[in-house]
C-alpha cells in the first residue's frame, strides 16, 4: 500500500456516504477527525469509525477535540462531562499530588471513551499559557496560568491518553496565551520579545517536546516574521523545530480558520512548504477536502517517521478498572467544586 496524504479531513455528518468513502478510497488521508455534527450516539460513532478505516484500508488514526469544559464533542446522554483544564488546576494549587491524579484520571477516562467507539487520536493537551488582557478563546482551556503547574499537568493528562491507547496533540504551539483576537476570526500578532517568550510561553512547549504529535498556532510572533507561524518556514524552524527543540510530527490548526489567507489548496501548500508536516482542514465539505488533497503531497521521509511514530503511541491499551477510576476522580475533582 502507498503512503498516505499528508492531511487530516472532516466529514459531513453522522455516517460515512458513498462519494465521501469513495473519495477516501482515492486520495487516503493520513488521518480524519471528528466533531460534534458527526457525533451521535456510541453504535452510530463505531460504525463511522470502522467504515472509515473500511474505505482507507489501514487503521487510520482518527482524531477529536475532547479537552473537557467548552471544548469537547462527545457530550452528554451518552458521555460524561470533563471539567476544563483550569479546574485541574484549582485542584493542584490545593495538593500537587491529588491535581496531578485528577488530570491523569480525567485523561485517562477521555481515552476510555474515545478507544469504545474507534477514535485514537485527541487534540489535547492545551500547553498555552493564558496572559492578562487576551482573548478568551484560550482561558479556561489552559491547564492553569503558571507555568510550572501547566508543564506538570500536561505531563500526567499526556500519559492519562497514552496509556489508554489515545494519542495526544500538544496545542497551539509555540504558544497561542498572549493572542489578543481569536485566530478563528482574525490573525493574532504576538509582540513579545523572544527573551520573554523563551522564558514563559515557549517553556511548556519545550518541557513537553517529545510529545508525538503538536498543532500550530495560526499567529505571528512579530519578533521572528511578519507571516502566521503556520505558513513560515522560518518561524516552524527557528522557533519550533530548533528553539523549543520539537521534532514530533506538526500539524497545522484547522486550515478554516479566517486567520489564514488564501484558498485551501494554497494554504496546504504554503503550511507544507513551510515545514508543517500535516494539512488539517475541518470542515468535512468535500469540495473543501478536494482542495486540501490538490495541495498535499504523499508522506515520505521524516514526516512519513514522524507519522508512524504518532500512529503507534494509538497502539496499546493498558488494562483498567474505570468504575474504581471513576469514583477516584469525582473524589478529587469535589475539591474544585468546594
């Protein structure tokens, strides 16, 4: 079988239609992800899940946005709620230790979910460092506002996901926390010096750089260039590969996104040119996916490595007692709730 597509794609709706199948078929992803419109009920996501490794042939990694509090597309009847980051946080400022096994428990209790209905890959955890007077777009979703208590979070929510067979996504690297717009609508430009910045957004980032997979912050960090680190080469290099020292696999943020200019096909072509390994776009119009797959190219060399390497961290589940893991983590979550 050839290497797959260098993009992620998103499909339209609850169940996989012929022409979406077919099209899979054809231009083989490298991964999928899902949200909300696509959720429906445990049954209906394993047959979605298992009809799209049908149409690549392989088991593709299949991705969601499950963090917890705003961010998190399997919602109740049928799946618990998780707290945002931040409450992880109010727990260890209380006791490190109990903050620490709260953040695991939770993450490991999200992979238990995804793993039941085919899902093996979460955009999680937030490394972004929230600062006074940003937009809220981040806020609570981050694991605290130290850094300290962030890197030790990310840390125990990473192996939580990890040893439930669930892939982690570090986001927004460098470090979206200082954004004053939302990205979704405009593009944010960061004006910290590059001391600063080392010093504090960068530094979760750097804690965490062998982390399989991480996701771009569509920003400009003003220091470095005048392009979105997205789209320039420079900035993935000087920043992400060499400075923070990252040399997982990086995927864009959703290539949607009003932050980035352009039509789909340039805008994969430009993230890939610059040195993004994977093309996420996440619409789930196939007109939209067609875009996407016209600009990207077949994996190979080391993003095809840094591929393989993220597909098997999905690979291995470790036994668990959840109903025990369950109680454990209401117990010390009441804390945040006092």
């Amino acid at each position: 079988m050839s290497a797959p597509l260098s993009c992620i794609l998103g499909l339209s709706s609850t169940r996989l239609e012929k022409v979406e199948a077919d099209f899979l078929r054809d231009a083989n992803p490298w991964g999928m992800i899902l949200f909300a419109r696509n959720v429906e009920s445990p049954d209906q996501l394993r047959k979605l899940t298992g009809d799209i490794r049908d149409a690549t042939g392989r088991n593709t990694l299949i991705f969601v946005d499950q963090e917890g509090g705003r961010v998190q597309r399997l919602r109740a009847p049928h799946w618990r709620a998780y707290p945002a980051g931040d409450a992880y946080a109010t727990v260890y400022r209380e006791s490190r230790k109990a903050g620490l096994r709260a953040c695991y428990l939770g993450h490991r209790l999200i992979a238990d979910d995804l793993r039941a209905v085919g899902i093996t890959s979460d955009c999680a955890p937030v490394l972004d460092l929230p600062q006074p007077g940003s937009d809220p777009i981040i806020s609570d979703r981050a694991l605290g506002n130290r850094v300290d208590e962030i890197i030790d979070m990310a840390h125990a929510a990473m192996s939580g996901l990890m040893v439930g067979g669930v892939a982690p996504v570090i986001k927004h690297i460098p470090g979206h926390g200082r954004a004053t717009v939302d990205s979704h609508k405009e593009l944010p430009k960061i004006e910290a010096d590059r001391a600063t910045l080392e010093a504090s957004d960068f530094l979760p980032f750097r804690r965490l750089n062998d982390a399989p997979m991480a996701m771009t912050a569509h920003a400009v960090y003003t220091h470095n260039s005048s392009s979105a680190v997205t789209i320039s080469k420079r900035s993935l290099t000087e920043l992400i590969r060499e400075g923070i020292g990252f040399d997982g696999l990086l995927m864009t943020d959703d290539l949607d996104m009003k932050a980035l200019q352009g039509d789909l096909t340039r805008k994969t072509e430009r993230a890939l040119n610059a040195g993004c390994d994977i093309a996420l776009q996440c619409s789930g119009a196939l007109v939209d996916g067609l875009q996407v797959a016209r600009g990207a190219v077949t994996l190979s060399g080391k993003a095809l490595s840094r591929a393989k390497i993220a597909d098997n961290c999905a690979g291995r589940v470790t036994k668990f007692d959840r109903a025990s893991a369950e109680a454990e983590f209401d117990m010390l979550m009441a804390t945040a709730s006092a």
